[in-house]
C-alpha cells in the first residue's frame, strides 16, 4: 500500500509527537497523570498563580478543556483554585504543594524521552531543529 504523504513534513512531524506523547503517557501512568495534565503542573511549577486563561493560552489548551483538567487535578490535590480579586469571574490556579513535590520527576521523565529521541543526533542539529520549528510555528501564526 501506498500513501505519499507519509513522508511529508506535516505527517513527519504528527507522528513524532504522536510517538513522544505515547512513551511520556507509558512513563505517566504510575503517576496517574496524563500528559496534559503534566503540562499544566510544569507550567504551574515555573509560573504560579494564573487566571484560567493565561494558562489556557501558556498551554495552547482550550479553556473548556483545561477546566476540566483542572478539576481532576484538584480533586487529586495537585492544584487549587481561587476566586481573582477583583473579578469574580476569575480564578486563579496555583499548585499545590503536592503538586510541587512532583516537578522534578515530571521533568525527568521528558527529559529521559527526549534523551531517546535525540539519541545518535548532534547539539548543532537538535539546535537547528528547534529553530527550524520554531520558525515555521512563528510563519504560520503570523499568517493567521
């Protein structure tokens, strides 16, 4: 069977992100953490205290989607909500302690994945990789 586009760039780049999202979603599991949710907290971890919609646009997650995320990660402790001063139809999200205990195991286990995927590749390459992605992420949202 055939399928040309299989090797185009596009293609290239959803199954690379497919494949790290499943081997980070394996190593999660122990933790009962999904890779989104692991985004969140990390994100928490660097920058606490945000309304709903920073991090909604710091996560590139829809707001309705991240609400949802939050409330598994509260009922599991990891995250609180409260009410903005202010403004009461805003909330913002902080991470717990609990939460905050994770961090350095959530970055190690990324960090081990893209230690795998990078493996027999140079800094200069990875360097300019992230710079080429970068780079046609930046085309592509300037062009909406």
């Amino acid at each position: 069977m055939s399928f040309k586009s299989d090797k185009s760039i596009a293609f290239m780049i959803a199954k690379t992100r497919n494949i790290l999202k499943s081997e980070l979603e394996k190593e999660l599991k122990p933790y009962s953490i999904s890779y989104a949710q692991r985004v969140i907290l990390i994100r928490l971890c660097e920058k606490d205290r945000l309304t709903q919609k920073e991090l909604a646009q710091d996560t590139y997650f829809e707001q309705s989607n991240l609400t949802l995320m939050l409330d598994k990660l509260e009922l599991k402790g990891l995250v609180k909500r409260e009410p903005k001063e202010n403004d009461r139809r805003a909330y913002l999200v902080m991470i717990t302690e609990k939460g905050r205990e994770l961090e350095d195991e959530l970055i190690k286990l990324g960090e081990n994945i893209i230690e795998k995927a990078f493996k027999g590749i140079s800094s200069e390459e990875k360097e300019g990789m992230t710079h080429l992605l970068q780079t046609i992420y930046e085309n592509l949202r300037n062009a909406l």
